[in-house]
C-alpha cells in the first residue's frame, strides 16, 4: 500500500465528469468551427506507468538542479500543420510539465510565496505525446 493520501475532496463522480467533458465541447464547437470534427479531440490519454515515469524523472531532475517541485501543469496544445506524424496535424493535445513555488526577496532574503501560483519549470523536460481520443469517439466515459 502506498503512503500517498487520495485527495478525497478532489474527486468528482461520473456524472460530474461527463458534464464537465459536454461544456468543454459545447464551448469549443461554439467558438470554433467544427465542420472537420476529425481534428477535434477532447481527451488525452497517458499509461500509469509512463505517468510515473514522468514523475520519478521530474523528482531526479528537481534533486540534480536543487529545485523544490510542487506540481504538474497540464497545458492544452494543438499540433501545427507541418509536424512529422501528419496524423496528428491540426489535433489538440494535453502536455504537462513541473512547476514551483514562486520565489521573492524579501529584506535581502529569498522566501517561497504560500498560496501563490506556481511557476512552470522550463529547465526539465515537459511531456507530451499522450493517446489523443481519437474522434468522434472521444468523450468521457466513450458513450
């Protein structure tokens, strides 16, 4: 059994996700045109063991580059027209990457920020390349 906590007051029900995965596409397909639904992807998924793996890198990079990691960002992306894997082109992503407390200084000393954002940490790898939910088969649940 592992030591870790599961943030209980963080989970939500199916019923919460599915309306959650129907308003981000509602809003997407009002905003912009989905004549080419093919390119329209709203979910992104990742293996638990490459998830971990991206965890226990970010925690050896933050220990070589003494950096105190808090978090993992997650950014919504979209591949540009001229990647390699032309099946992707045009196609949303999910990519994350490690973030840290802010740092200010303060009557000549440095002090982490309580409660403020955190800021991305540019100097180790973000990681991309998840299984995009390919469409129209893409909805939570894969109705």
């Amino acid at each position: 059994m592992s030591d870790y906590k599961t943030p209980k007051d963080k989970l939500i029900s199916s019923e919460q996700a599915t309306a959650l995965n129907d308003n981000f596409k509602a809003k997407q397909k009002s905003m912009y045109s989905t004549e080419n639904n093919s390119n329209f992807s709203c979910s992104s998924w990742y293996s638990l063991e490459d998830l971990e793996g991206y965890i226990n890198y970010v925690k050896e990079q933050a220990l070589a580059q003494k950096i105190n990691v808090d978090g993992i960002r997650f950014y919504f992306g979209v591949y540009p027209e001229n990647t390699k894997d032309k099946t992707k082109a045009g196609q949303n992503t999910l990519f994350m990457c490690p973030t840290k407390k802010s740092v200010t200084i303060a009557e000549g000393r440095f002090s982490e920020e309580e409660g403020s954002d955190s800021k991305d940490i540019t100097t180790i790898s973000a990681m991309n390349y998840g299984s995009t939910g390919n469409p129209p088969k893409n909805d939570y649940g894969e109705k």
